[in-house]
C-alpha cells in the first residue's frame, strides 16, 4: 500500500495539512518541523505526485514572465539572461517551471500576459520593467493574479510587490565617482525615457551635478533605445559641443559599447581622451575595450529575489506587498582617469 499524507503526518507527530504546508515550503512552518517533516518522508519513501498536486490545487506549478521587449531583442542585452538565470535558481529549488512573453511588439506582449492570465497558463507573473504608459501592470492589478514587479512602479507600489536598485542613488553614485576625479563637464547617456529606470538614473545623475556646484547642461544629456546609429549621432552632438564633455555615465553596458565603438571611430581614446563609467557590469564590461567601470546592480540576486516575492505570494495570499532594495556597488576597470586640466581639448 502507498504511503499517503496521513501517514506522514501520524508519523510526524504533526496535522497533515503541516506536512502539505512543508511540501510547499511554507514560511509559515518552521525550519526545524520542515527538516523533522521531511525526514519522515524519506524514511517512509513518500513522493509527492505532482501531477495529482496539480489537479487538486488547480496549479500550474508555473510562472509568467513578461519581457521588457520583444524576446529576441531583450536577448541581446546580458542583464535579462543574469536576471532570468536568477529567476530559474529559485524557481527550480520550489519545482516551478518558466513561460516567457514571445510577442514581438508591446502589443502582442500584452496580448500574451492576457492569454496567460485568462487561460490559467501560471500560477503568478513576473514582469522585468517598468515604464510608463504601460498596459501589462495594471491589466495585473485588476486581474486578481499573483504578480511582482522588478523596477519601481509608476503605479501605486503599495499595492504590489517590486525589487529593484535605487537607481537614484547607484547614478548620483556613478556621477560623484566622476566628479571626484577632476571631471566637471560630464554627459549622461541613458536609455528609453519610457522606461522608470532610465528617468531615475537621470534624476540621480543631475543631483550629483548640482550637489557637486557644477551647472546642468541640458546639450550633455541624450536617451535613446539601444540603436548603433542613435548611439553614433549622440556621441557626435557631444563631441561637436563648445565644450564637449571630459566624461560620460552611460547607463547600459550595451550602450556604452556602442559608445566606444562610436569613439573608435573619431579616433577618441577611453580613457586618455574621454572617460566613461557604465551601468549593469555585465559580461560586456569586462571583454570591453577598455574594461568599462561599470556600477554593478547585481542582476542575478534582482531575479531571484523577484521569484521569491512571486512564490511567497503564490503560496500565502495575505502576504503584505513589500518591496526589496538590491545594493549597487561601482566596479572600477580601466575606463576613467583623473582629469587632465592641461590636456588639450577634444576637436
């Protein structure tokens, strides 16, 4: 005769809805009742069907995740796979499984977090952005399903969960590292505008400007969507300038790629003529060249943290909506120098 939950449980000395609360990995249930739980499992040999978990939970046992854009563009950024990477780490360790957005306009995305939701595809929903004028988040607001959110919502953000950096402060950060070695004619150059991100970074970027008794230029700032001719025509603005900048916080590994490549070919050296500190410290940082010092906001722990939150509201309903605050740290490399003050200008 197979073992069932109630033998488990009797064994145990426990309730059996204890023993399902364990194999659910509550925190509603203590470590020392989980190991004492599972111990029992295994010396009775008790497995956990999942297929028959499924029918009577009515759960999928899987999560949603909506992508920032189309998955073959989203892709071509590291920080989504690192941040996927992270996402599947906690979603293997509870025996989740992922399904990803694959429309290829912000249009067919939504329609695909619709179908999920409706048809009953997940059990919860994780989307990797937020921005403005967007109609995947408060679709998920109305619809009753579980759901976190990485970045900070434009939204009412107490009511849902968001794990995110501050990116206010990760940019004022970037921008003071800058300053504090001589620069005082510094651009930013960020992405999408659409995007919450991006406007935070700027907005952290300007405070270090002003605290640092240095004066806005508004002809320093350029956002664009990652695109290698914006990135090339962005540069050349800067560059043509007056008084072009000595220095340049690029808020993407990727763009800053770019950006060099753009540098390359004006025969611009990073950084004996012009320094850049990026964001995200991917892979592209370091196999740059140079090596970019990049601000790491830990991409990995960003996902992980995001599938804990989601799961922990899968499992208990009434959990309180909160939000986690990743720490970013700046990784020097080789991409800025002190300021020259004799050097002759860029021409």
């Amino acid at each position: 005769m197979s073992v069932t939950i109630k033998d488990v449980a009797k064994k145990a000395n426990v309730a059996p809805s204890t023993v399902s609360r364990v194999m659910s990995d509550s925190p509603s249930i203590s470590e020392k009742t989980k190991r004492k739980v599972r111990k029992v499992m295994e010396e009775m040999g008790y497995h956990l069907n999942l297929n028959a978990r499924t029918l009577v939970q009515k759960s999928t046992q899987t999560i949603g995740i909506v992508m920032k854009n189309s998955t073959s563009q989203s892709l071509l950024n590291p920080v989504f796979p690192e941040v996927l990477s992270g996402i599947s780490a906690f979603c293997h360790k509870q025996g989740y499984s992922m399904l990803l957005t694959t429309g290829e306009t912000e249009e067919d995305i939504f329609v695909d977090t619709v179908k999920m939701v409706q048809g009953k595809r997940v059990d919860g929903i994780i989307v990797l952005y937020s921005k403005k004028d967007d109609k995947v988040v408060p679709f998920l607001m109305t619809s009753g399903i579980p759901f976190a959110v990485i970045g900070k919502p434009v939204y009412e953000s107490n009511k849902m969960m968001y794990v995110d950096n501050d990116n206010v402060q990760a940019a004022k950060d970037a921008t003071e590292y800058v300053i504090k070695r001589g620069h005082q004619r510094i651009g930013f150059i960020g992405g999408d505008i659409r995007f919450e991100v991006t406007e935070a970074r700027l907005n952290g970027y300007k405070e270090a400007v002003r605290d640092g008794n240095l004066e806005i230029n508004e002809d320093y700032i350029k956002n664009f969507p990652y695109d290698r001719d914006l990135g090339s025509r962005a540069i050349n603005e800067l560059l043509n300038l007056a008084e072009p900048p000595t220095a340049i916080v690029v808020t993407d590994d990727l763009n800053a790629l770019i950006i060099l490549l753009a540098l390359k070919e004006r025969n611009i050296k990073v950084p004996d003529d012009i320094s850049i500190v990026s964001f995200n410290n991917t892979i592209i940082s370091s196999l740059s060249t140079p090596p970019l010092t990049s601000v790491d906001i830990q991409t990995f722990q960003l996902g992980y943290e995001s599938a804990r939150c989601l799961l922990e509201q899968i499992k208990e309903p009434e959990t309180i909506k909160k939000s986690i605050i990743i720490p970013a740290i700046i990784v020097e490399r080789e991409s800025c120098k002190v300021y020259d003050m004799k050097k002759p200008q860029i021409n």
